[in-house]
C-alpha cells in the first residue's frame, strides 16, 4: 500500500477513532485511485482528476450512484488530511460533491418467510441450535451480521424482569457504536439452550482476556487443529450469511429474502407496525440519522391498510364494487 494511503489509515483509525470497517473502505477506494491515475503521484492530482475518478470513471466500471458516495468520501477526507499535515499546497477535493441517488427501500423477509426460516434448524444436532440462535438474534434483536460475529459471551447482561431472569445484549455494531438491547423470550430461549449445549462445553474459545467467543465455527480447515481454539473459533460475518442462506433454500423462502438484513429490515418493519416511538425504534436498529429509521415507516402497511379499509369513504356509501365484495364475502 502506499505509504501516504497507510499513514492516512492510521490518523483516521487510531486519532479519529474510525472504525476498522471504514478505514478500509477509505484505503480500498484510495488504492483504486492509484490505479486511475496510471503511476503519476496522489499528491499532483487536480479536481478535474477527481472529478473524473469519482464520477465518469467509476461509472465505467460499473459503480451505481450510491456505490460512488464512500469513494467521495475517501477522497475528500484523504486531501482534507494531507492539506491539513502541509504535504499539499491547495485541497483538490473541495468541490467534488457526492452524486445524487435515491434513497433505496430495504428489501425485507416476510412474516411467512421467517416463520418458516425459524422451523429450517434441526435442534437435535449442536449446529442447528446454534445456526437458531444466530437466527432469533437476527430476527428478534435487528442485529447485523457483523453484530452477530463478533459478540462474545461478556456481551450478555443477565437482568430481571418480570421475576424472570433475562439477557440484555450489548451490541458493538456499525462505527463502533455501543447499544444496549433487550433480547425477546423466544431467542432468550434458544441462546440459553446454545450456551448450556454440552457440544459447547468441549470447546475452546476462551480468549486472552478469559472473554469467551460466543458463536463458534465448526469445520474451519485452513486452521490447524491445535490452534483452533479462542479467537480462531468465531464465526465470521460471512459464515453468518451463510446461515440464513443455508436455512433460507431447505425453508423455500425466496432468493431476495435470504441474506441478514432481510431479518433485520423484518424488525424494523413490525417495531413502526406496532407503533414503537421513532426514538426507541432509532436506539434498538442502531440508526445514527432518525432518516434512516424513518425508511421502514414506509415498509410498515399492514396497520395502514387496515385503517384505510376500516374509515374510507367507501365504507360509508354503496357501490356495485362494494355489494359485489359482499356477496363473495356471505357464506354459500
């Protein structure tokens, strides 16, 4: 990597305390602008350099709109920082805006889909309660897959409630941010019966720290079987995908249906459905910008319909439609 691109990662990582996730997002989009460039030097570039990487160019190759956007912002963030260490005289990026793209509504599981999805996991066998427990975690707490991987057993909070002992999460997600959540009875149900596994009690995933990883993998073979133990033991974020995938196709559910933020999308959808306040829904998705939260008021229709077919106007006059949906509606 270049040395600028390196130096640049680390300011953002370690004095900006950037997530890891978006400082190589920046580095991934700064290293394609090295290969735009042909060889000539990331500090001689100009705005109309910039102007092309982050617009015709990266639509060449196939980028969308809302793809470009993190390319802005490495750019505009990478020349901020140099002008700012005096390794350049003049900011190039200063101009170069983010392109305009519709905000575009999250695909999301059906109620049905999940119903099925939850009966897939065989519970006779130590992997399919685990892939369960992952399941009601993505389904009944919002997390994504990335929250779901690196979750260790200090992460749960046992709490009372209603005399009842709980779990609490909390969840350390997207930029690094903490949220504590409450976990539903149902997936508290199944991660106790995961956690008490006897499967579980004969592995080693116990870390430095004496933490322990909470999910684990099973079959990893690029490592060796000594070390299979601790860090080496989670689940990473695609292993999580692969669950629902893997679920999704022996349940039937469809293909758009089948990947972690369908599940999530799900419980953000059934909290605007039952009217949770847009504050608390914000806290429990996670949501830094209230627009995002915002998205599944425009998913949640069942109430919507239910109260435009309750007190209509077309409830109050009569129709040849309306008598016609009476009749189909009287018992033969």
């Amino acid at each position: 990597m270049n040395d600028l691109i390196q130096k640049f990662s680390d300011w953002k990582r370690h004095n900006e305390g950037k997530s890891k996730r978006t400082v190589d997002s920046y580095s991934a989009a700064l290293v394609r602008l090295e290969v735009f460039l042909e060889g000539r030097s990331l500090t001689a570039v100009t705005t109309d350099d910039l102007d092309l990487y982050t617009g015709l160019w990266l639509h060449k190759q196939g980028v969308m709109a809302v793809g470009r956007r993190p390319y802005v912002a490495a750019v505009r963030e990478f020349y901020k920082w140099l002008t700012s260490k005096k390794l350049i005289e003049a900011n190039p990026a200063l101009s170069i805006t983010y392109p305009t793209a519709g905000r575009k509504l999250p695909s999301m599981m059906s109620l049905d889909s999940a119903e099925k999805i939850m009966w897939a996991p065989d519970f006779s066998t130590f992997a399919g309660v685990r892939d369960a427990a992952i399941l009601s975690l993505l389904l009944g707490c919002g997390l994504r897959r990335e929250g779901v991987s690196c979750l260790n057993e200090s992460n749960l909070i046992t709490s009372e409630y209603k005399g009842d002992r709980r779990y609490i999460l909390k969840v350390i997600e997207k930029g690094d941010k903490e949220r504590s959540l409450p976990v539903p009875r149902e997936a508290d149900m199944v991660l106790r019966l995961y956690l008490e596994h006897e499967d579980l009690q004969r592995i080693d995933r116990t870390l430095p720290n004496g933490d322990k990883v909470l999910f684990v993998s099973l079959n990893n073979m690029t490592v060796p079987a000594h070390a299979y133990i601790g860090e080496e033991r989670r689940m990473a974020p695609r292993a999580i995908w692969e669950v629902v995938r893997k679920y999704g196709r022996k349940a039937g559910i469809p293909e758009s249906q089948m990947h972690p933020h369908a599940l999530r999308h799900l419980f953000g959808t059934e909290l605007a459905e039952s009217d949770v306040d847009l504050l608390i829904r914000q806290e429990l998705l996670g949501h830094e910008d209230p627009k995002s939260t915002a998205i599944y008021t425009h998913l949640a229709m069942r109430k919507k319909m239910a109260e435009a077919d309750r007190a209509n106007p077309f409830t109050k006059i009569r129709t040849p439609v309306g008598d016609l949906i009476s009749k189909l509606r009287r018992p033969s």
